[in-house]
C-alpha cells in the first residue's frame, strides 16, 4: 500500500495542474540585485496590494509558488514594457515578469529606491492580477487597469492598485 502513495500524489499534482488551479502564493526571483531599501519597500508594497486578491507574498521561491522574475530589460519585441504575463492559448502561464530599467526611465527624477521598489511592485501585482484572474483583458480602474499614471506608480497611495470591483 505505501508503494502506491508516489504514484497517488503525482496523479493529485497532475489532477490540479489539468484542472488549472492557480497558485496562490508568489515569490520575486531577483535577477538584478536591488538594494535592500527597494526590496524591503517591495515586499511590503506588494503584500498590501496582493492581500485582497487572497495572494501571499513570499521572500524566498518555494515549489508551487508562482515567480515574478526581475530583469534589467525587457525583449526587444517588447522594449517599451514594464512587465509582461505571457500566455499559452487562453491561459495566462506563471512565468512573470517585470523590468527594471523602463520603470527607472518611466520614474525619471523621482527614482529613488523607494520609489522604485513600490512601483516595481505595483507592476509586479498586476502581471500577478493577469496570473490570479487568468484574464488578458484591462480595465478602466484598479489593479488591472492598462496603464497608469506616473503620479500613482510612484505615489505613496498604494490605493489605486487595489482591485477594482467587478
């Protein structure tokens, strides 16, 4: 009987994933080394605005979290992005990203690490939105509107990035 308890819990695991349960834990995979000040106002932007969505942020990557990657620059078919959830027919895969350098560039004068850490975590939470949602579409207000303000992505109110009632 015990033999069968791998077999078991690798048809549960395949179970899931067939069925598309979506994670509900995510973890930064830091691939540019931010400072400590960004990381630390990165991790708690991110915990609040993820928290009513029923998302948990994680400091270190586990199995079964989802990761946010952070690299320097975005491809080159997609230069102008600040983060980007990449789809597989109409699901919306776990591999997310987000880009340092256009945040910087968009942030200009008011980049400083603080600054930096909350926005990054602010596109961060919506390309999770696409994942948590499993939708490609944006709206008007809220954590998956399509664009947003340089003023709100560097503003202490984190409130704009809340998800909006559907």
């Amino acid at each position: 009987m015990s033999s069968l308890a791998p077999q078991i819990a690798l048809v549960l695991l395949l179970s899931t994933v067939a069925y598309g349960e979506v994670s509900q834990a995510v973890c930064l995979s830091d691939r540019v080394g931010l400072n400590a000040h960004s990381r630390t106002t990165f991790d708690t932007e991110i915990r609040e605005i993820l928290k009513p969505i029923g998302v948990t942020f994680h400091e270190i990557c586990t199995e079964g979290a989802v990761r946010v990657v952070l690299s320097h620059h975005p491809p080159t078919r997609y230069a102008g992005s600040l983060g980007l959830a990449y789809r597989h027919g109409d699901r919306i895969l776990a591999g997310l990203h987000v880009y340092l350098q256009p945040v910087v560039k968009l942030l200009g004068e008011r980049a400083s690490a603080g600054v930096v850490g909350r926005a990054l975590a602010r596109v961060a939470a919506h390309e999770v939105g696409h994942y948590v949602f499993q939708q490609t579409d944006h709206h008007h207000h809220g954590l998956m509107r399509e664009a947003f303000p340089l003023a709100q992505l560097a503003s202490d109110d984190f409130t704009y990035f809340l998800q909006a009632k559907r």
